[in-house]
C-alpha cells in the first residue's frame, strides 16, 4: 500500500533529462554545477556525463567565474552564444525574420511588407521572399541554423490550410521552409505561445515557475497553457479572446460579433481612447502617460476589462490551475484600475481567487519587439527536444 506516501518519479529519457537541463539553462542564464545538479534531479556523476556530451555537440559552454562561495564551485554552466537560431514571426502588417542565438541576442533581422488587406496568396509570397532573404543571409555569414521558430497569429488545429485571423496556407507555408531549408528542423505555433515563452525565458522575475495560464492582450486577445517547460505539452493554446459576450456586440477579425478580443484589443483600445490605432502603436507602452484619459472613458475600459475577467475566469472554470500571468496593455494601468479585471475572475471563478488560490501576475506587454518571441520559442523549441535530431526516437 502506498497511501498517503507519493508516487515514485517516472524514470527519464535521455532526451527527457537533456531538455530539463537545457530549459533550466535558458530560463537562468546559467547556473553552477551543484545548483543545476538539483534543480533537475540528478547526482552530480550523471549531470558530468550528460554536459560533457552537450559541450561536445556544441549546445553549452562552460566558464569560469567566481566562485559563489569559499570553496565552491568556478564554472559557470550556459547555452553556447554560438548556436544560430532564425525567427519568423507574422502580423497584419508585416513579416518580421531575424537570426539570434540561444540567449535571445538578434544578430540580423529583416521586414517583409504585407499588403493592407492579406490574402493566402500574398501571405505566401511573403514568406517565399522573406525564406530568401534569410537563406542569403546565411549563406553570406556562414551561419549553420539549428532551429527555425514561426509564430503565426490565429494557428491552431483548425487552420491547416486557412486562418480565421490572418489568411494563410500552412501547409504551403511549412512546405516551403522545408524546400528553402532542408534538415532545418521548424515549428510553427500561435503567437500566444510564442510570447508566452518569450516572457517565461526573458522576463527578469516572471511570476510562475509551475502550472498556469498565460494572458496575452495586443491585436489579438488569447491564452495559453503553460506547464513544466521539459515536457512534450509544456504549451497550449487557448482562444479565449473569441468568447461571445453578445451577438449584437462590435464585430470581430474571426468573423463573430461580440467577442472579448472585439472590446478588448488594441484595436478596440485605440477606438475608446479616440486615437488611431497606428498612433498607438507608434507611441507603444507611453500612450498611458501620454494619452489624457477622461473619467467617462476610464469607466468604459474598467468596462472592458471587467469582461476580460469574466473571460479569463471562464476558462479557469473549465481548466482550474493556481496562477495567471496578464501581459500587454491592461499591465501598464494602475492597480486600480485594474481592478475591475480581478474583480471579472472573482465574478464568475469557483468561489473567486480566494477559495480557488489563484494568484495574478501583470508582466509588461511585448508587443513591437518582433521577432523577439518567435526567436524565444525557437529557443525553448530546440532546448525541449534535448538539442537532439528532430526525427530521433528512443526508449525511456
């Protein structure tokens, strides 16, 4: 009988243990020995064997640095600078692409124009172009890419071959990497998830370390699940921001009407300040010191964002978990007003953050910052599979 003791710890794969020191390593910075040795439970024997073959493979390196304490250990574990990653990272305006190492530094990055209204067609010729300047790019620095990270706005299980959000032919799309670039190992997921683990990995403090929901509010408002990063499900995606509040509501980029994306977006947002929405984004995170805001105005955004609660408390109904991280332009109000927010989740959560133990986090918007986020998922991407082939298979 094992009641009330806990289950023992499933045995790792290799692939398994290589991703938790990799995604340990990236989330810190680095880290010593005896440190690292405990944060990803292994003996100090087993994490030698294991980093001597990822120094080999060229994915860590190891420094010397002061020592933390008399007698302690001098060298400094870190991903290798010279690992080259590429980022590609879609929005209605524009296709960003850049190349960057495993520390989240760009070394290149460039700008493919998308025209005022997307179509598949043009979408697609944007990437072929971009996929061509990247491959010169390359050629000309000699740059060997060990990971290709694609963040597409609206991607889901759905939109294999079309987007309610930006039209785009994935299929295609991922046809074409694999053309331009060949044995380039390349994913392609939802924006959200890309910022998610943009602000897991690069932001200084982030809230959360175990389980919880990601609240991302730019153009598009959605979420995503966010859990042990060495594991295979580590990040979903949830639409959150395509809740109907009223079919007779503003109308939204999915088609419906009434979505909290449609009252809560930046779009949305630059048509209750009066401003429009290019001026906003040219101003980014100063519009709310720069941009007077008046008490009837105030009162509609408290508005607002009390539905983004209720959407955000909705989903907590559906999929309980102890913290939520909020990130775009509700984090740059006051406390104050944000409080209409909390006041939303505790109007329809499970007894409200009380009972249910949810902590709120508000971590600073990312938007503009492009391809920084699809360079961060590339990151956690070839971190997660352990640096090993793509293709590769092994036993437990």
């Amino acid at each position: 009988m094992t009641t009330g003791m806990e289950m023992p710890e499933q045995p790792r794969s290799r692939r398994q243990t290589r991703a938790a020191i990799l995604t340990h390593l990236l989330q810190s910075g680095g880290s010593f020995r005896p440190p690292l040795a405990k944060a990803v439970r292994l003996s100090e024997a087993s994490l030698s064997r294991i980093l001597f073959d990822l120094k080999a493979e060229g994915l860590i390196e190891e420094v010397r640095r002061p020592a933390p304490y008399v007698g302690g250990p001098t060298g400094l574990v870190s991903l290798d600078g010279s690992v080259a990653l590429a980022a590609f990272e879609l929005s209605t305006q524009r296709l960003s692409i850049g190349v960057g190492g495993l520390s989240g530094k760009l070394h290149y990055t460039e700008c493919v124009p998308l025209p005022k209204t997307p179509t598949v067609e043009s979408v697609g010729r944007a990437f072929r172009e971009a996929l061509t300047l990247l491959r010169e790019q390359t050629r000309l620095r000699r740059i060997t890419l060990a990971q290709i990270g694609v963040s597409i706005p609206g991607l889901g299980r759905l939109s294999t071959s079309g987007n309610p959000i930006i039209p785009c032919d994935v299929r295609h799309i991922s046809a074409t990497f694999g053309e331009v670039f060949a044995g380039v190992p390349v994913e392609l997921t939802n924006s959200v998830v890309a910022h998610a683990t943009f602000h897991r990995f690069r932001t200084e403090n982030y809230p959360f370390s175990g389980a919880h929901l990601f609240v991302f509010v730019s153009h598009g408002v959605a979420g995503a699940w966010m859990d042990d990063p060495a594991e295979a499900d580590a990040l979903q995606p949830v639409e959150l921001g395509h809740m109907v509040f009223g079919p007779e509501g503003p109308r939204c980029r999915c088609g419906h009407h009434g979505c909290v994306e449609a009252y809560t977006s930046l779009t949305a947002l630059a048509e209750v300040l009066g401003v429009a929405e290019a001026e906003l984004l040219q101003i980014g995170s100063e519009w709310v010191n720069r941009i007077s805001i008046s008490s009837r105005v105030r009162q509609e955004l408290r508005r607002r964002l009390f539905r983004l609660g209720l959407a955000i408390g909705n989903t907590l109904n559906v999929r309980p978990c102890n913290g939520v991280a909020i990130s775009g332009w509700p984090s740059l109000l006051s406390e104050d007003d944000r409080s209409a927010l909390v006041e939303g989740i505790d109007a329809c959560l499970l007894g409200g953050r009380t009972l249910a133990q949810v902590s709120l986090a508000f971590v600073p918007p990312s938007t503009g910052n492009d391809p920084q986020a699809a360079l961060a998922f590339a990151a956690f991407c070839l971190a997660s599979r352990g640096g090993m082939p793509a293709a590769s298979t092994e036993a437990a």
